[in-house]
C-alpha cells in the first residue's frame, strides 16, 4: 500500500492539506513532529513515496533551514508547504525538496493534487538520460529520480538507441548536443523517425549558449533545451513537467476520440470508421463478419427505480464483462445508452445462437451488485444479430442488426434474433 506522509504542527494548516490528500487514490498518514514522522516511515506498513511538510517545522531559532538525517537518508521527494512571503529562492532541488507550495494561493490546494498525481505518474515514466559527461548525467539522473522517474543513464547514443528499443514505453529522452558516435542533434533525428513529438519527449542540454544550439535542437524535433551552466532545479522540474503533461493531454484526447467516456470501450464514430473497412476487406475476401447489437431491454425502468449514477455503474460493469467475453480482434463499441455492438470476424451464425443464449441467462442469473447502495441490478438483455452481404455498408449491416435487435425488444421472446 502507497502513502503520503504529512508532517506539520498547525492544526489551521492540517485540515485543508488533509483534505486534498484524502481524496487521492491512496492513503494519507499525519505526524505533529519530525520524530513522530521518522517513526511512522520505519514502522508503518506500505511504501510511503513523498512527504509534505509545514515549512514551519524546518526552520531554528535562527532561522536557517533544517532537516532530520532520518528523513534525508529516505531520500523521499519532499513537498515544502509555507506560508506567504517566505523565501523560496534556492530551495528547490536541495534537501530532497522537488516543490514549494504557498497555502494562502487561492489555487494551493489543486497545486498539491496535481504534485502528488505527477510524482506518482512517475513512477511508471520511463526516462533515458545520454550525456558523456558522467558529472552532468548524474547529476540529471539523480534530479529525475528525485522526482520518481525510473531513469535509465547511458553515455552513447547508440545505447540510448538500444535502451528504447528495450523500453518502447519510454516518455522521455535527454541527449547532450557534444558525443561521440553523432551529436545530440542527429540523435533526435534519428529518434524522430521511430517516435513523433507527441509520443517522447526529447530534450536538449549542452554546454554551449550560442544562439544557434537551441534552434538546432528544437528544428532537429526536440521538445525543449536547457543550458547546462545555468540549470536551476525549479526551472528542470517545471519544463520537464509541462513538457510531460502536455503528451499525456495529447493522448487523453486522441483516447477521447476514438473511446467511450463511460466504458472505455470503442465509441460510435470509431465503429463506424473502422467497421467499413472491415466490411469491405470481407465482401472483398469472402470472410464471414458478424454485426451483433446487445441492448439493455429494461434501461428506461432501471433510470427510474435506480437513478442515473447506478445504472451508469451498471453499464460500465456490462461493458466490462463483454469486453472480456469477446476476442480482441473483434470490435466492441458502445453505440448509445443503452446499446453495445459487436463486429466478429469469422464467427459462424450456426453458433450464435447458443453462444449468445447461454451468455444472455448468465448475466441475468448474476445480478450487477451496487457497492455503495448494497444493492442489485438485473440488466434484461436482448440481441440481434446480422452477417454481411454483398454490397453491404457499415450503416446497412448495422442497420438490419439494429432491427433485428428491435423485434428482440417487441416481441420479447427469443431474447435473440438474427437477420
């Protein structure tokens, strides 16, 4: 089990911090002192992988900045929450402190959200490091994995070209322009050619600050570049995030596009896109494909007895249980409310019947439980079913499927009919 630490001895600053914390996917843990921090990470079980801690507790008398060696030595990323008008300047990057937040911005609190979400994101974000220079590659490996990436260092390009071929997933690339083998510049190229912009983030470091380096880089298919003799931490951290996220928007909205919000199953516009060319690759090749149609038969009184958060869940659980139920070549869509079709390649007709009869009693034997109502949803199924023809269009397969699942809904009985 993962968790937050917090450490802080204000109770007006617990409440709002807390509140945030409690509503991430993963347990907060509070201690008043450093002491009782020190003991909670040594005995609790789970993982804790970051800490927030009232900027309060690290100052002396003095004023200067301290830090138990019992949290240092965790090397944990630490979140600074301070109150106005203190310092920051410097802090990030030392101490193991990778973000300081002030609580009186009127936006602190989706501030720490969107923190705590990135450092655990990351640690399921591949990144490679190449730079010949072991003194620089260190010290950008060790400023990533603060921020939890898993960092692969290499000193070559030719193994950071092997390290993504073993890796496909990796999210992030920083090359040095000034190698051996090619520059860093030519690797982007190179790079470019197996990954778009929107796939991998590449960004360039160098030495030198001459106007025609960043240009280079950035022309050559970098995202980013950064100067090595005037790398702050804060600045990393933030360009890198920025540069991180924006992929993942990109991704999120391609993902939109193509896929049911509620399921995450294929939407209408992807089934119609994709199943025309399915249709005419098997007229073309004498394939047998099979349009099937699956409505919820009894949606309209499920909205009324239940509401629309509940049948949601319901619908979300059905999708679930149809996506494991067919093969992954096939195409499972949800194509309205209440209504799933299917697009199955060499699926005999001879067979549906059976297949589809036995599935229909299954899900009405085994009621959909509603966890937080502590009670269950029947789900009345119905289906129809209708192969291609010649001269066959999407719109006309599905079409005849829809009708055939229509006289389903009007006569009742068979729960399947096939056109």
């Amino acid at each position: 089990m993962e968790y937050i630490l917090y450490i802080s001895d204000s109770t007006t600053e617990v409440h709002p911090v807390e509140s945030v914390l409690e509503s991430l996917p993963f347990s907060c843990v509070t201690a008043s002192s450093f002491d009782e921090g020190c003991r909670i990470i040594n005995t609790q079980k789970g993982v804790c992988f970051a800490v927030v801690i009232s900027h309060a507790l690290t100052k002396d008398f003095a004023g200067n900045f301290i830090l138990p060696e019992c949290i240092k030595k965790q090397s944990l990323p630490i979140i600074l929450y301070q109150i106005p008008d203190t310092p920051t300047a410097g802090v990030i990057g030392k101490n193991n402190i990778v973000a300081s937040i002030t609580i009186e911005d009127e936006n602190h609190q989706e501030l720490l959200k969107t923190t705590i979400e990135e450092l655990q994101r990351n640690m399921h974000t591949k990144a490679i490091v190449v730079d010949d220079d072991p003194f620089f590659r260190k010290l950008i490996c060790d400023m990533l994995r603060l921020k939890l990436y898993d960092v692969i260092g290499v000193s070559v390009p030719s193994e950071a070209i092997a390290a993504l071929e073993e890796y496909p997933d990796t999210k992030l690339l920083i090359t040095d322009y000034s190698m051996k083998e090619m520059n860093g510049c030519e690797l982007t190229r190179h790079i470019r050619k197996m990954y778009g912009r929107e796939e991998l983030v590449i960004v360039g470091i160098s030495a030198y600050s001459d106007s025609d380096t960043p240009g280079n880089f950035i022309k050559s298919g970098a995202n980013d570049f950064l100067v090595k003799q005037s790398l702050f931490a804060e600045e990393f951290y933030c360009r890198i995030s920025m540069a991180i996220a924006n992929i993942h928007y990109i991704s999120r909205i391609r993902n939109n596009a193509t896929h049911d919000e509620l399921t995450g199953l294929y939407n209408r516009a992807y089934f119609f896109e994709t199943g025309q060319t399915l249709v005419s690759n098997s007229i073309r090749n004498h394939i047998t494909l099979l349009c099937v149609t699956i409505g919820v038969a009894n949606y309209s009184y499920l909205l009324q007895e239940f509401g629309t958060a509940s049948v949601d869940f319901a619908i979300y659980r059905l999708g679930e249980k149809l996506n494991a139920r067919f093969r992954s070549s096939d195409i499972l869509a949800r194509i309205s409310q209440n209504t799933f079709a299917l697009l199955a390649v060499n699926f005999q007709q001879s067979s549906i019947e059976s297949v589809f009869s036995k599935y229909i009693r299954s899900m009405e034997n085994e009621p959909i439980h509603l966890p937080q109502q502590g009670e269950k949803i029947t789900l009345r199924l119905k289906i129809g079913a209708a192969r291609v023809e010649e001269a066959d269009t999407i719109q006309i397969l599905l079409a005849r499927s829809q009708r055939a699942l229509s006289t389903a809904h009007e006569t009742g009985n068979p729960s399947l009919i096939i056109h």
